[in-house]
C-alpha cells in the first residue's frame, strides 16, 4: 500500500494570532510568526527537492527537536536547528560543551549519598582523556548541498534542505530508491537517528509520531502540522512482520533477585576475601527495561575504595520498596556517562536517556539503591533517571525523543513497582527535601523550570486535569507551557544577570500579593532572610506543573496558596489559568499544637533500633507548620531506615519503626510530618 505525501502538503500551516501579553513583564506568551506557512513551506520545497516523503522529514524533525530552530544554539548532544545536524567541535566553541558531567554531581554543598552516617568523601570527577568521536552530520549535510556550514547552523530553512538531503544520503546507501510512501524509508530513518544495530528505537518513535500526527508552534513562532497517517501502522513492511522490527530484539527485565547475584566469601586472614574486592559485573545482564524499548546495560563500579568504603551504590540482599522515580538532568553529555559509572569513588543512578534519540542505558538495578538524591531516606525508597541536558539549556534540548523514552520506562517502572503515577511520587531533584537544616540550601535544583512536566505526564498517558469545582479546596500548578514564557536570569555563567532565551517554562511566580510589582515570596531554607530571585537555578519563589497545594485565598485573577506559613499569589486569569481546581486530602497542625515539626526524612523513633545500632536522630528542618495552615497530603508511609555500612549487602539492616509520616507538598520541595501531629482534613 502507498501512502502519498501530497495528504500530509496539504496540511499547512497558519499564521499564529499575535498572543496576548500579561501584566507581568517577566511572564509572556511565544511570538507570533513573522509569515504564514514559511516553515511548513521549507519542508515541503526541502523533501520535493531530495525526493523524502514531507511526512518522514517532519516525523524525523519532531523528534529531535519537535520543529524548533533554538536560534542556532546547540544540543547537548552537538547538533543544530529542526534537524538536530551534529557538529560536535563547533558546539564547543559556541558553548563550552563539556565531554561529560560538568558540575551538576560535584557541588560541595550536596552530597549525593546524603547519610550523615557514612558520608561519601569528596571526590571530583575529571572527563576522559579521550572521548569517543561524534558523527559530523553537519558537514555530510554540507557536502551533499554545498551549504556552508556556518548557515547549516544558524539558518532553520538551510537547515531542513540539509536533513532532507542526509535522508536521501541514507536512503542510497542502504539500497533503497526513491519513493512517496513513507515506510519504504524506515531504514533511513534508523540511520538518520543513530539507532545502533538490530535496534529501531528511534525509528519507531517516528513512525508512530506519523501515523498518529502531530501540532505545535515553534519556538520562532510557527504553527506546524503533521497530518495523521492511521493506515502506516497496517503496512506490510512495518509492524511484526518486518525482519528488523524491534520485537525481534527484546530486552527482557532482570532475570530476578536470586540470579546473577554476586558470590560472598569469608574473609581470609592475613589477605584479602571476596568482599574486600570489586564485585564482578555481568556485562551479558540485560536492562530492565520495557519490551518496546532498546536499552543497554551499562553496569556501574562496585568495589572497595578504602578500608572501611566501597561504592557506588549500594547492594541490597534483600527486596526494598519503591515509592518514587526521582527525574533528574546530567548538566553535561551522554558521552561522559561509562567513565562515570566504571569509577566506584563517583556517584551513581539508575539509568541514563541519551538527548538526541532516546537511547537508554541502565547503570545500577532498580532492586539496588544508587546515590543520586543527597537524601539517604529518598534514595533507598527510589529510582533516579538522568536526561542528557543542562537545567539552564532544558527547554532548548529536553528532546521529543526523550521524553517519549524517558514516558515509556517511568510508565514501566511505575507498573512494576505499583508506583501512583502523580507528582507526589514522580518527582524532580528538586523536589527533594534536605535531609538537615544546614543541607536544604544546597540541595540541587535539576530538571529546572524548562522541565515541561505537562507533556511528560501527557506521554505517561496521566495528563494533569482537573479533579474539583471552581471552588476547590487545593490546585494543581499547570500553566501552559509553549506559552507561558517566564523570564529568567543566570542562563550564561559569564553574564548571570543577563536574561534567559525567552522559551516555554512549566513553573508559575509566587508572589507576597496579588500584585506582578510585588516581591516573590521567601524561603529561609534556601535564602535565610533574603529575597528569592528570578534566578534559573532558584526555585525559592515558584511553584512547578503538576504540584497539588492547599487553597489559601482567591483575589479576581489571582490565586493564593499556602506555601511555607506564607500566602504565595500566583497570576491565574480565568481566560488563560495557569492552575486545575483541584479536590484531595489536606493536612493541619491537630487542634492544640502551636506548631508542628517538619522533617526531611521519614526515620524510625529511637526505640526502633535493635541493640549494638546507634539510632538516627529525627533532626527536624527549619521549617514548620502553623494553625490554620493547610498542605496537601501526598502520600503516607511507615517509618523505615537503611543500614548500608558494608560492602557485604549480607550485613545490612533495614530498621522498620512504628512512627508513620505524611509526605506533604510544604514549599517548592516535598517534606515530612508525623501522622500524629496533623489531623487530615477534605478527604
């Protein structure tokens, strides 16, 4: 069957209406484009020229970069404008592009293990005397064009002719010919996209992007259509029948906790046992990973670093309960990842998605506990994914290819530990509390603003939508965020005051009134006294999509929640909200308390601990709750502490108390308070 391109031409864009600006002078909506149909027109002239279905060469656009030109700044990943064409040297010079993780792990105010009983040395990572080379797509696209590089990188509509031509490129390499039905270019499509052998990851995830069509506008303002192609998914050369179809290289989930587990022996005297030495690590172990999704088994460094250290995780010789994915970003490339997890002296997580396709790779299992959070509490009761991408740079290359991977395996994860599929439980880094008060303040803040949490909970199929009346007792935060353009500061490291690339942003300002002039509101964890700032990397005074908080008052179009002890406003106008009404169980100090403590971990009371075992102490922030203040209740659970002191899993102890905590949503970050201090209250 063929399917002609002329239905997905005929599907053109439109001129964006001019949108209206607010009030608030550091919140605006995208542009209008400058002509009607420019860029939809760059593609069709692109793919009538090199001879691409215009189907296959937006499909292959929306994936990479979802249309979006990011005014000739580069990816992570090294690649320029809608069809992401890689030139590695040239990102460097225009952004310092590091080889790996710069310092998103190595700030000295976190530590990642964050237990203050065995805390984890310094230790500052150093990149790879040698990286491993990165295709030049750029400079292939300039020599089937004879387009100068330099406008390949900075010109949107070069920028398409050059893809289209690289299709074209991979299309005669691999025997194929010239054809209008989309699915005649799968294979060019894989190699376009990177897909290693016997994999179609991304491949799949274009051709699904075809069949079920996509809309959006650009970051430059065009409205861009790709028409629906429900027949594509019946073709006989796509789907179970094709001999390279994923299905015929699934990768199964770990085979289970009894197998594959590292053999224990006794130490020897006078030398040295088998658990004084580096575990051996099973290269031929496959991820645990969805069956729709290709992923690689990376495995991270565990070994002895000293007499009484080991690292860079924690072996478990016993099953643990997981109560939440913690989403984080890597503040550098995928590039850097092996020589990071093959280090037993450095951090670890559970799984890295590479920007430019989605690629995934497993570090640790998820039946293991990886260092990631700077909270012991939270990193023994969690799985953390990294995303190739800066927090300053998110919105630029948080890719479609990404988030659509990064979808599918929170959505697995998520069904194999019964995890509710909610910002209580799917949580950025920084929604993680500080474990002390003198550790809240360093507490990282990735995936930032430009996190756009509304699409990621659209591809888990658990779209933020409304739960209540007008009048509800609570909201959910949920701006829109191709439109809701917050103004930033602190993107560039040369100029900090100098402000962001205006783009899409999934957090809302808070306000001490309901006015735009007046200041944001305070938080003495982060600041002491001091005021919060509109800085990228300070989310002191914002509120993020998909956070539920308590109604405190409502004022025309503005909208106040209880937020540290304190009203926080937020603009809500009802032509264009930027919160859901919302209904759930809130908490308030029980009747008879001045005040109740807050915690950031949900430890065992003293009497919890067996013999020979110092108990932790329930250290409670500088945060509290107050009468007549109300938080939303996340979730609740029984208190429990890991004791992970040996490099044996066989000797570690997991402490289960009688105390249970409620996770409520106090301030930009989640913390805990004693069931027996609150009473709940608007079940």
């Amino acid at each position: 069957m063929s399917i002609a391109t002329s239905a997905v031409v005929a599907s053109a864009a439109v001129l964006i209406s001019p949108a209206l600006v607010p009030h608030d002078p550091a919140e605006r909506r995208a542009p209008a484009a400058p002509a009607a149909a420019t860029r939809h027109a760059a593609f069709a002239k692109a793919a009538g020229e090199f001879g691409v279905p215009v189907s296959v060469l937006l499909g292959v656009s929306y994936l990479h970069s979802r249309w979006d030109s990011h005014a000739g700044l580069p990816s992570t990943s090294g690649g320029y404008g809608p069809m992401h064409l890689i030139d590695l040297p040239a990102a460097r010079r225009d952004t310092a592009l590091p080889y790996s993780l710069g310092n998103h792990h190595d700030d000295d105010r976190e530590d990642p293990r964050g237990d203050p009983s065995r805390p984890m040395p310094r230790h500052r990572h150093q990149p790879p005397k040698h990286s491993p080379a990165a295709p030049r797509t750029l400079m292939r696209a300039a020599e089937l064009t004879g387009i100068a590089p330099e406008r390949l990188r900075r010109d949107p509509d070069a920028n398409i002719r050059g893809g289209a031509a690289l299709l074209a490129d991979h299309q005669r390499a691999l025997g194929g010919h010239k054809s209008a039905n989309p699915a005649d270019w799968y294979d060019a499509v894989a190699a376009y996209g990177g897909d290693p052998a016997g994999s179609t990851g991304f491949a799949d995830e274009v051709f699904g992007t075809i069949q079920a069509g996509a809309a959006r506008t650009t970051d430059d303002g065009f409205a861009l259509r790709l028409g629906a192609h429900p027949a594509l998914g019946a073709h006989p050369t796509l789907g179970a029948d094709r001999d390279r179809s994923p299905r015929r290289y699934r990768l199964h989930r770990n085979p289970g906790p009894d197998r594959q587990r590292p053999k224990w022996g006794k130490k020897r005297r006078g030398g040295h046992g088998r658990h004084d030495r580096p575990a051996r690590r099973d290269h031929r172990r496959r991820a645990e990973c969805p069956e729709s999704l290709a992923c690689e088994w990376m495995p991270a460094a565990y070994a002895r670093t000293g007499r009484k250290s080991y690292g860079n995780h924690d072996r478990l010789h016993e099953d643990r309960k997981i109560d939440y994915i913690v989403i984080h970003d890597t503040e550098g490339s995928f590039r850097g990842v092996p020589s990071m997890v093959n280090n037993p002296r450095y951090v670890s997580w559970h799984y890295t998605i590479r920007s430019e396709d989605g690629h995934v790779a497993q570090h640790v299992r998820t039946g293991d506990i990886a260092w990631h959070a700077g909270n012991w509490d939270i990193n023994s009761r969690s799985i953390g994914i990294e995303h190739e991408g800066y927090l300053a740079r998110g919105g630029t290359w948080y890719t479609e290819a990404m988030y659509r991977a990064s979808a599918k395996l929170v959505r697995h994860l998520a069904d194999e530990h019964d995890i509710p599929l909610d910002r209580a439980h799917i949580i950025g880094h920084d929604n993680v509390p500080g474990i002390t008060p003198d550790r809240v303040r360093g507490m990282h803040v990735d995936p930032g603003p430009y996190w756009d949490w509304a699409r990621f909970f659209a591809l888990l199929d658990a779209p933020f939508t409304a739960t209540g009346e007008e009048d509800a007792t609570s909201v959910i935060i949920r701006p829109d965020f191709e439109h809701h353009q917050a103004q930033y500061t602190g993107c560039t490291r040369k100029q900090p005051a100098r402000h962001c690339k205006r783009q899409g942003s999934a957090s809302v300002w808070l306000h001490t009134e309901p006015s735009h002039h007046s200041p944001l509101v305070k938080d003495i964890g982060k600041h002491g006294g001091g005021a919060s700032t509109h800085s990228v990397y300070d989310h002191a005074g914002r509120a993020s999509t998909g956070q539920r908080y308590a109604v405190a008052d409502r004022q025309g179009d503005w909208t106040a929640i209880w937020y540290l002890n304190q009203k926080a406003w937020f603009h809500n106008p009802a032509s264009s909200p930027t919160a859901l009404p919302a209904d759930g169980p809130l908490v308030t100090p029980r009747a008879g308390l001045d005040s109740v403590k807050v915690y950031g971990r949900a430890y065992p009371e003293a009497d919890a601990y067996p013999g020979g075992i110092r108990p932790e102490k329930l250290v409670p922030l500088q945060y509290t709750l107050r009468p007549g203040r109300r938080y939303t209740l996340g979730l609740t659970i029984r208190s429990a502490y890991t004791r992970a002191k040996s490099v044996d899993p066989r000797e570690h102890v997991i402490i289960r108390g009688r105390l249970r905590y409620h996770q409520i949503q106090l301030g930009h970050r989640v913390m805990f308070v004693k069931a027996d201090d609150v009473e709940i209250i608007d079940r």
